[in-house]
C-alpha cells in the first residue's frame, strides 16, 4: 500500500521532519493552554500548546498568537498537527474563537486526506479542545456559563464499548453525531474505535447499536453464522491398565531412580515434558542437551527402563 | 535517485539469467504443453526437466511430489484447506501464532468452519517453546502447520524436529511448513533431515523468479484434495494450464539460489550483522526484535522507541531505500503487525518498527548508505515525539517509566 498524500501533506512531513523554516514542531515553556490527545499505546498522540496574548481585562478576548505541537504518529499526523498550529496562527483567533476550528479544516488545509487517515484530523481538532479547555481553568473562565460545553469527563465515566482504544460509548455516541458518522468503517477511520480486533463491532452495546441507537436501525445484511463442530472420532491409541496419574507416578519414579542418576554423573538432566497415553516426551538439559548422542542416550536409556519397569509398549520422544 | 532496494521479504528483483531462460516460453514456444502436436512436445519438456530440477534441489525428492501453483499463498491454501477436506475424521490443527496471513487466515477460516485450531505462542525473542507444541498435539490432530522462517522478524522455527515429533507420536498426523522465506535461501532436504514433512510451500518471487508463480511439495500418499479443480495438469492435483514460462523460471532461479548459496549467504549476513551492529550503536533505544532467536542471515527487524514507522518510511523512501514496517500506519488496519504483537513488543516500539531484508543483489554501499541516513531520520521524528527530550537524547522521564511497564525489551 502506497502513500496517497496530498502534496501539501507531504511538504508539511518533510519540513517538519528537517525542522524547516515554519515548522510549529516544539512544546512552548509554560503555556496558556495545554491539550492532549491519544495514547503512544493506541499508536498516535498528540501535545498541543499555545501562548495567547492576554487582554488586560477580559480574558475571553485572549488572542492566540503562537501554537506548537510535538507529535507521536504517522506521516499524516505530523502533518494534520503542522496544519492546525498554522490555521490558528494565521486566523488570530481567541481560544473560543478557536472552538470553531474542525477536523474538516484540517483537512482541507492538507488539501485532503486518504480516508483511513481522518482520525489524524480528528486528534488533532480533540487536542486543540482540551487545550482551550485548559486555558479557560487556568484564565478563570466559565466556559459552561458562556454555553460552551466541553465533556472532558466522558471519557473517564462512560462504559467502555472498544477496549483496544479505551473508548466509551458518550464520547463515541458525541462523536457519531458531531461527525456525521453512518457506518463502522466512518467510526474507525475517525476516531480508531473498531479498527484493532473488532469484537466491538457487533456485539450488544457495540458500534453497530450505538450507530442504530443515533440514526435508527438500518436494514442489515444476514451475517453468515459460524458452523457447528462435527463430532470428532478419536484415533485409537493403546492405553495403560494404570490410571493416568499412576502411570505418570510410575514414569518419574522409574525415570528418577533409574535414568537421573546415571545422567547426573556426567552432569546432565532430564526433564519429563508429557506424557499422553503410552507416549513419554522428554527432554535433555544441563550438559547432555548438548550431546550428539542426545536423542540416542533417550531411545536406549529412557524406553528401556520404562519398558522393563512399566509396560512394554511404552514409547519415549525426545523433545 | 537509485534505489536501494531491502525489502527482499517482500519481494525479490528477477534475475536476468532467469528471464533469458523465460524468453523463448513467452514467444516461439507459447503451445500448450497438454496438446499432442509435436510443437508442443517443447514446452511439456521443459516443464519435465524444471520439475526434475526442482525436485533434485529439494532434497532428490520424487518430480511428481512437486506441484506448481500460482503463488505461496495458493501452496499454503491448498496444503490447509486440501488435507482437512481429505482427513474429515480428525478435526484439530495446530499452528502458530505468528504465520503469514496466507496461513494465519486459512486457520482462522478453519475455526469458523468448526475445527478447533491451537495458535503456538512465542516468546520475546520469537521462539515457539516445544514442551506447547507437546502439549497441543492430541488423538485427532490433523494437521500441524508452522513456518520454516518468519518473514517480519527472520526468526527460524525447528520444523523438522517438531515434523519427527509429531509422526513419532502418531504418524497419521499431516506436517506442512510454508517455507517462502527459506527455500532458496537455506538448503532443505526433504529426503534427510526434513524427511519427516509432508507438505512444503514456497514461491518463485522470494528468489528471484517472477511473482505469479508457487511451488507445494507434497509427499506422496499425503491425503490431500484438490483446492482447484479443472483438467489432469498435476496428475489432478491443481487444475489450470501450466504457466510454462514461469516455471522454467522458477527452476532457474532455484538452480542460482543453490549455485550461489555458498558464497551469499555469508556475505549477506556479514552486511545484515553489519547494519545491525551499526544501527544499534548509533541509535539509542533501539530494539532488535527477534535477536536472542535463530534468524535468517539477511533480516533485520528493528524497532524505534516512541517514534511511528510510517513517518520512518516515508523519509527512507524520499532517500530512495526501500523498507518495511509492522506498524499499524502500514498494515491497512490500526494496528500494528500480529507478529510483533505476539512477540510482546513492548508498545513504546511496536509502532517504530522497521524491516531490513536483504539479498544477492544487496551491496557494502547500500549499507553503508543506510547506517549513514537512518540515525538521522530516527532522530528527526524523535524531535516531533512528545515522548523524547530532545536536548538530552533520550526518552522524557515519565516515557521512561512507561517504558518499564511496557514490558520491557526481553535482551
Ligand atoms: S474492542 Fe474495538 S477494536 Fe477491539
């Protein structure tokens, strides 16, 4: 799979890799606000920091007017970050103002993205969220009382629905709506849900449900039901007369008394790995796992004691 | 630019001698080798004589045990899908948890049909531990089906021993390896100490030859079923015209692989020990994945801490190297490679890792090219990495500490 970036997407990649002239790449000591998102375990995330240029009286005419990030991601996210930092730089926005910002400006500033790559967009518009939100904490503004809701807490306390990302269903179901998201696969190229082991898909309270539970149910292809097990015919295999534990006893004893000692003295062991039926496997360690004649000291030694002491039709297999 | 080209698990450059050998099958002599005119007799010849040859380089095993498919993955289907069709009495496989997906997919398939299949576990360096495979096998296993090498990591698997051990436990049990990694590569002999396997997949285009064209060795009396069914081509064991040309292909291209084996291969570990030497000394927190385990001598799968593999990609390539990486920004899905996964790579590398794989065609140069550029690219996403302090080299603390609960590098 080759990359299909925009060439914006790619110049953004590269300058910020060879720390171009432009690049916002870095964190600003002691910000006004502070936002993160993702997590290195999910495979991208996101430090976002901007300084503002404080009104004298009224905080929440704040003016941004430097944003940096540093990335943890893909080609794309370390482009969708260069593009944000830009859009917020080159608009003079206040942090409420900034609000506005979507993913689907970032998008179209990279002039695009492959569809698998909106969730690069998404960090980073979630990023610059819980950036504002942080200015606000530290500005002393009441976002609630200015309307603005900004669910910080979903994450925390909703019911988890995808544990590969660690999402819960508020934030998904928040998600669906403000992104306009209708089937799984939009889910996952959004915001990741869904897109490791897909357990979360179908199953009840998943992707699916809360994707019903936004737009009401859509008509749904049969999906094919798993085959059930054939009974299974068990090749015959000779048995001892002993029980399975007796016979295991039996084996160690005769394999302690009569095959470790003679083993030990050239400074080698022997470990018993299983035993199924009259099957034995066993292996060499210490000094004789080395031995070309490994194989060989186990048919001889082994099977010979065990069939003399225990049953005759007793095979060993060296492990 | 020139490409320097070290992505040859992925795919391999044919080799000239091999399309000269190709040529005349893909003009003058394009009759079908099934048809009875004289002018036919030419193209049914030489497929006679690549098969010998293959066989001869297998181990002198019999011509009619090797089949010609279309690829490793059909070889690897046909292996699965044919002796479980053919064995319906025993309903259990064995396999491993780091296959190709050519092999991981079919035995996922497998449990959705309804037969009951243990994936071996490996551990941090990659090994299978035999005391597991012991343990899984059981009155109705069918099938056992492990890779000879891995293609992400290069990590070997004792296949032969587990073949003897699982015929010596009970001989009615089917032995299958996909051996697209090895064969050409590693010398195998399934009259010796592979005697014991029954199926063996492999493909032309990890060799030199062509993509298009497979090979699956089946000992005969394997109880197998056809996987495609058509005309008698295969003794009726893979419909399909035979890809003529292709197959003359693939037998030269093993002949070489034979040829050169005794000088390349210690070359071309000497350039991957290399690389991998170099790499590690210049790069702080990198990780060698599979080091600690048998490898094969031109893979080197590396993993960056707390960078993602893409971004290392995409610079390689705008420098003209050609490489690979298990991180989910490169696997179509979101998440990083199963193998490495299975592996337990701890999760502040698993996104940064990075495939070197080598061959004949590699060169001193294009090593020394990549020691030279590689640093570089690491650092500069390290740089953008809110895990990394960029001014003192190393992860930030708190990174740090994660580090430590990601399971930490096996060493
Ligand atoms: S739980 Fe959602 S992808 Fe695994």
């Amino acid at each position: 799979m080759t990359w299909n970036y925009s060439q914006k997407t790619t110049e953004l990649f590269m300058n910020a890799v060879r720390g171009g002239p432009g690049s916002h790449m870095g964190e600003i000591a002691d910000p006004d606000g502070l936002g993160e998102h993702g997590s290195i375990a999910c495979g991208d995330a996101l430090r976002f920091t901007f300084r503002v240029n404080r009104h004298p009286s009224d905080p929440r005419l704040d003016v941004i007017t430097e944003a940096r990030y540093l990335t943890f991601g893909c080609t794309s996210a370390i482009a969708a970050s260069e593009a944000l930092c830009a859009i917020i730089e080159e608009g003079s926005y206040t942090p409420i103002g900034a609000l506005k910002i979507t993913n689907d400006d970032i998008v179209r500033y990279l002039d695009g993205l492959p569809q698998q790559k909106i969730h690069c967009s998404v960090m980073g518009a979630e990023a610059l969220e819980a950036a504002v939100f942080n200015w606000a904490q530290r500005r002393g503004v009441n976002l609630a009382e200015l309307g603005i809701d900004i669910q910080r807490d979903e994450q925390e306390e909703g019911r988890l629905v995808c544990t590969c990302f660690g999402l819960t269903e508020p934030y998904i179901l928040r998600k669906i709506r403000e992104l306009e998201l209708r089937t799984i696969p939009d889910i996952t190229n959004a915001i990741k849900a869904g897109g490791a082991c897909m357990s979360c898909h179908h199953t009840p309270g998943g992707l699916q449900d809360l994707l019903d539970q936004v737009w009401g149910k859509q008509p749904t292809m049969l999906r094919e039901l798993p085959v059930l097990p054939t009974a299974r015919v068990p090749a015959e295999r000779p048995r001892s007369e002993l029980s399975p534990y007796k016979f295991a006893k039996e084996v160690e004893r005769v394999i302690d008394q009569q095959v470790r000692p003679q083993l030990h003295k050239d400074g080698g062991d022997l470990e018993l790995v299983d035993i199924k039926d009259l099957i034995v496997y066993c292996r060499l360690v210490g000094a004789c796992s080395d031995c070309v004649a490994g194989g060989q000291t186990l048919k001889l030694l082994v099977e010979r004691a065990l069939k003399d002491e225990i049953d005759e039709r007793i095979r060993v297999v060296a492990v | 630019m020139d490409v320097i080209y070290l992505d040859n698990n992925a795919t391999t450059r044919v080799a000239p001698e091999v399309v000269d050998t190709m040529m005349p099958f893909l003009t003058s002599d394009y009759f079908n080798p099934s048809s009875m005119y004289d002018a036919a007799s030419g193209p049914a010849a030489a497929i006679k004589q690549a098969r010998r040859t293959i066989a001869r380089l297998l181990g002198k095993v019999r011509p009619d045990e090797v089949l010609f498919t279309s690829c490793a993955t059909e070889s690897n289907n046909t292996a699965i899908f044919g002796t479980v069709a053919a064995n319906s009495e025993r309903r259990h496989v064995i396999t491993s948890a780091v296959e190709h997906p050519a092999v991981y997919n079919v035995a996922k398939e497998l449990e959705r049909r309804g037969l009951e299949v243990d994936f071996l576990p490996v551990d941090r360096s990659g090994r299978l531990d035999m005391a597991d495979f012991v343990r899984a096998l059981r009155p109705d296993t069918l099938l056992v089906s492990v890779m000879h090498a891995n293609n992400e990591t290069g990590v070997l698997f004792p296949v032969e021993e587990m073949a003897r051990i699982a015929k010596e436990t009970d001989p009615g049990i089917i032995v299958h390896s996909d051996a697209t990694q090895t064969v050409g590569k590693l010398p195998i002999d399934l009259s010796g100490t592979s005697r014991h396997l029954d199926l063996l997949s492999f493909s032309g285009h990890k060799l030199h030859a062509p993509k298009g064209i497979g090979a699956l060795f089946m000992r005969r009396g394997t109880r197998c079923r056809p996987l495609l069914l058509g005309g008698h081509q295969e003794d009726g064991r893979r419909g399909g015209t035979e890809n003529v040309a292709f197959i003359v292909g693939l037998a030269r291209a093993m002949e070489l692989m034979a040829e050169r084996r005794d000088a390349d291969e210690p070359r071309i570990q000497a350039m991957r020990d290399r690389l991998e030497r170099e790499l590690v000394a210049r790069i702080p927190f990198l990780q060698v994945n599979g080091a600690g385990a048998p490898r094969l001598g031109n893979t080197l799968n590396v993993a960056c801490h707390f960078i993602e593999g893409e971004g290392i990609l995409y610079q390689l390539s705008s420098h003209g190297i050609c490489a690979s990486s298990g991180s989910a920004c490169t696997s179509g899905s979101l998440e990083p490679s199963h193998v490495l996964r299975a592996m337990k790579i701890p999760f502040t590398a698993i996104h940064g890792s990075v495939r070197f794989s080598l061959s004949h065609y590699s060169t001193d140069a294009e090593v020394d090219r990549v020691i030279e550029i590689f640093p570089s690219i690491v650092a500069n996403l390290r740089r953008l990495s809110p895990y990394w302090d960029a001014a003192a080299n190393r992860p930030r603390p708190e990174a740090m500490s994660m580090m430590d609960s990601a399971a930490a590098p096996h060493s």
